[in-house]
C-alpha cells in the first residue's frame, strides 16, 4: 500500500497578493537574471532603483509502505518577474548583480532547507506530520527574510560598495558549503 500527502507552501519578500498564474523563474547556478526579468512597474515614490521579488517553495509527501515510510520532498527558489522592478534609468551591471544576489540568498536558504528535510526520519511520520515539517519551513523562510534586510541594511541598498562585495563573497562560501544540497 503506497501513501502519498503533499502540500506547497510559498513565501516571497515584500507585500503579500495573490499568484495564481504568476511566471516564477527558479534559481539556477547557470541562468543568471537580466534586467530583461524585471518585468513589474517601478514604484513611482521611491528612493530605491530596483525590487527584487524572491522566495521559497516547497512540497512534501510520504511514499512506501506502511513499514518504511520515506520522506519525499522538493525545495524551490524562485523570482517573480513580474513583482520585480527596475528603475530606467539605473540599470547597470552593478545594480544587477546586487539584485542576483537577493535571489543567491533566497536559494541559499533553500539549500538549508533541504539539508534539514534530508536528515528527517521519514518513518516517524504520518499524514498529520505537516505542522512539525512546517517548522522547519517557518524557521529558514525567516532567517531568509532577515538576511535579506541584513543585506540591504549594510550595503544601503547596494550603494555601499564595500559591503556589497563583503557579501557577495560571503554568500557565494555559504552556497559552496551547501553545494550538496543544491537545486
């Protein structure tokens, strides 16, 4: 007897709304963002020159039998290009890459994710196991929000140069570390 439960759960940076229908790009080591993905509209009160809309997905279920029940499950990062904006007049190469990074520490969050989801014992589970797995879930997704304002906050949005590069090397040794447990 096989038994499968799934769910999805999705988050992103920034307000909340409906996305049903909306485009995702998924993280991937070999695609990188071009200004061409920004497909929202710039804010028109603002003093930032670029949005960047990220966050996390992930599915679950239990297959096997009801002796050996294993853990199956899927982590996603993703960008919405139509929630991410750029103004006109401030695309550059360095701008750019500082919004890349936005969605590097969205998939470096989902590599966490999978390394906690890879050690959990798929037989102690059950179909009500969702609120334990959730916790796992509810944990990254807010270090991930938190190290997205981290990085904003000490690159002042990218204009501290500085710092941008201070991160960008920090989160590429963190990608490394979770090379494993990449997408």
């Amino acid at each position: 007897m096989k038994i499968f439960y799934s769910i999805l759960f999705l988050t992103i940076s920034g307000p909340a709304f409906a996305q049903t229908g909306d485009l995702k790009i998924y993280w991937s080591e070999a695609t990188l963002l071009s200004w061409e993905d920004f497909q929202g509209v710039p804010l028109e009160k603002t003093l930032f020159h670029a949005n960047t809309n990220t966050g996390l997905s992930y599915s679950w279920g239990l297959k096997g039998t009801v002796q050996r029940m294993e853990l199956d499950y899927k982590v996603e990062a993703f960008f919405y290009p139509a929630q991410s904006w750029v103004q006109p007049a401030s695309k550059n190469g360095y701008l750019l890459k500082h919004e890349q990074l936005h969605f590097d520490i969205s998939e470096l969050h989902a590599r966490k994710l999978r390394k906690i989801l890879a050690s959990v014992d798929g037989t102690k589970l059950n179909k009500d196991s969702r609120d334990y797995l959730n916790t796992f879930y509810e944990k990254i997704d807010k270090e991930r929000s938190a190290m997205q304002n981290a990085f904003d906050k000490e690159t002042n949005h990218s204009l501290n140069e500085e710092a941008e590069l201070g991160w960008r090397h920090f989160v590429e040794e963190e990608l490394n570390k979770f090379e494993d447990f990449s997408s």
